[in-house]
C-alpha cells in the first residue's frame, strides 16, 4: 500500500499525541501502519500514546516502546506490534 503525503498529514491530526511522542523516530508508511494499528487497539491516540510510553514489553527486558525507539530499535517495535497482530504472543 502506496501512502500520500496529503493522507498522511489528513490522519496526522487524528494521531497528534503519537506524532508530538514518537513521529521522530518512523517514516510516513511506518507512522501511518502503527499509529492506525496502536490506536485501533488501544481505543484513542491518547490511550496508544500511554501504551508507547509506558507499557513494558518483557520479549525485550521490560523496555518501553519508546525506550526501544530512542535505542534506534524501531524496527524491533514495529515487527513486534505485526507480530502481535498476527496473533502472536506478547
């Protein structure tokens, strides 16, 4: 799935917590497929905004989301939320 710039910045402002938190640390498509994700889980941008920050993730130590981000592990954060979604374990 190919994502415009002109729908990335039209779901921008339904993910603005997520962007102020994290937006730094993925590309369009990555923001676009996580934050959708996160926020369809969670229930709001706020609640997954929490979730990033604050849930530990004992597959990588007990490390946040965030944490792992700001450790230029954003790949593992986004295999891990696909894994998730494929039903895998947390």
């Amino acid at each position: 799935m190919r994502v415009t710039i002109i729908e990335l910045k039209s779901n921008e402002s339904n993910f603005q917590n997520l962007t102020q938190c994290c937006g730094k640390f993925f590309d369009e498509n990555e923001k676009l497929y996580l934050f959708s994700t996160l926020v369809a889980w969670t229930g709001s941008d706020i609640k997954a905004t929490q979730w990033f920050q604050s849930e530990t993730i004992s597959a990588f130590g007990g490390k946040t989301a965030f944490q792992l981000c700001k450790k230029d592990q954003t790949d593992a954060v986004i295999k891990y939320i696909r894994h998730i979604e494929r039903g895998g374990f947390a």
